[in-house]
C-alpha cells in the first residue's frame, strides 16, 4: 500500500475514489470475552446488515474488529462479492482486557510480523495460527488506549502498529475508551513514532 494512495478492501485495492458513501466504522462480527451475550457472529445476520445498509445508499463498509476477536475476513470477502459493498478488515490488537491469555500469548512476542502478514499476505483465524494465510487482506491496523491514559499494552501495539505502518503504508485507526486519551495517542503515534496524521 505505499506509493499511490490506495485502498486495501477485502477483494483488493481499490482508488478512494471508489468508496462512495462509507461506514468508516463499524463492526458485522465481533466477540470478545468482556462482553458476554453480545457477540456479533452471525453471518447471516450480518449479511442482512450489510444489505441494509447498500440499500439505504452505502457503498463501503470499513470493519474495526481487529486480530483475535472473531472478524471473519472471508465471510466478509463472500458479503463484499455478493451484496456489492467495498469491505475494509482490519488487523491489530484491542485493549488487552478483550483477550483470552491464549491467543494474546500466541502474537504479543512478535506483533510486526503479525500485522505486516495480515496487511500483504492474508489474514487467518487466531484460533488457527498454523493455516496457511488463505483469507483476504486487512485494510488498516487498529489498535486503542486504555481509559484516559496509554497503559503498556496499548504502546506496545500502537508502537507495533506504527512500524507496520511504515513498511506498508497502511492506515492505523484507534478506539479511545469513551473518547478518552485522544492527545495521548497523537503525541505517541505521530509525534514519538512518526505516522504522518493523515494515516
């Protein structure tokens, strides 16, 4: 994704241009320990989410559900395909409290590699880490502070987040729990590790 500014969907880069109305952010599957009876993990229901949406005008759909936390690339490639909607996944960690020990355990030693992997190779389960990268590509790293403040966590993955973003080019959105820590977050990723505040 460097050089030309593109656009990394789950079917392949497109101009943005291309993206029409967009939901620049949203979540069609997500689940995660801290939030029990709330997950989204029906692809059917979200396929009727995502239809809802083009036909109210929507031509692009940007999905936040980040690495470990049930985003489902290829049935989000398969809605894409099928409903006409630009699909953007993402890589990248949520606030640790989302995670079991297990799969954080499984990437936290080795972030970069694991992002960089899911922006230009292919993305995976985190429940198969041995499969071959067979689903599509992320689109953008997404990474979230902590409750007013950037615990260690959070700079860890925004730090891997960053250095992912200069080997790709790739955009790095972060959630700021109940919109806090938003200064924070730039001074580190723009002022401390350089991502440019357009990205």
């Amino acid at each position: 994704m460097t050089g030309e500014l593109k656009v990394r969907t789950v079917l392949g880069d497109i101009d943005p241009a291309e993206l029409g109305v967009t939901d620049s952010h949203d979540h069609l599957f997500f689940a995660s320990k801290l939030l029990p009876g709330q997950e989204l993990d029906d692809p059917i229901a979200a396929a009727h989410a995502l239809l809802e949406f083009k036909m109210r005008g929507g031509a692009a759909l940007v999905q936040w559900t980040p690495y470990g936390l049930t985003r489902r690339t290829r049935e989000l490639a398969w809605m894409s395909e099928e409903i006409g909607v630009h699909v953007v996944a993402a890589t990248g960690l949520h606030r640790v409290e989302h995670y079991a020990p297990v799969i954080l355990g499984r990437v936290v030693d080795g972030l970069v590699k694991e992002f960089v992997a899911d922006l230009t190779e292919g993305t995976q389960p985190a429940d198969l880490p041995d499969e071959p990268r067979t689903g599509p590509r992320a689109g953008l790293v997404k990474v979230a502070g902590a409750f007013h403040t950037i615990d260690s966590h959070a700079r860890l993955t925004m730090t891997a987040a960053a250095v992912a973003h200069q080997e790709t080019g790739a955009p790095i959105a972060v959630h700021l729990e109940l919109g806090t820590a938003g200064l924070e977050t730039v001074e580190l990723l723009c002022d401390k590790l350089d991502v440019p505040r357009k990205r």
